[in-house]
C-alpha cells in the first residue's frame, strides 16, 4: 500500500488493547535508507489550559500497526 502523510493525518488512532482514542496522527518517522516509515507520531495532548505544557509526543513503531481503515487507525500498544 502506499500512502501519503496527509493521507495518515486525517486518520484518528485507535488502541485496540483498550478502545483509547490516542488522537490523530501528527507526523511520521522514515528510514533514511530505504524511505520506509517507522514510526507515526500523535502529539501529546496540552496540560491545564495550556499553562502546565504539555505531554510528551506519542511514537508508535509501524509494526505496532494491525489495520489501517478509511478513517481510522488500529494500533496494539
């Protein structure tokens, strides 16, 4: 299959393990070798009002992934 980033952004990931909705894919890493992705990365939701910061940025390893859907990700964490 092939994608595009933007393709992955409009998607929201799901964990399977517990039906969490981690949110919405913000960027991915690739392999500068082979140009395959790695990873995707879902950013970490803001702190009180956005005062306190925010959380760390999730990455899910591309092994991690069970199904990619027309408007959802399924991932196992």
């Amino acid at each position: 299959m092939i994608f595009k980033i933007n393709d992955l952004k409009s998607k929201e990931v799901i964990n399977i393990s517990d039906g969490a909705r981690l949110g919405f894919v913000h960027d991915a890493e690739f392999d500068s070798e082979n140009g395959n992705i790695t990873s995707i990365i879902i950013p970490g939701s803001y702190k009180f009002m956005g005062i306190f910061g925010k959380e760390n940025d999730l990455s899910i390893p591309w092994e991690n992934i069970e199904k990619i859907g027309e408007d959802l990700i399924i991932v196992k964490l």
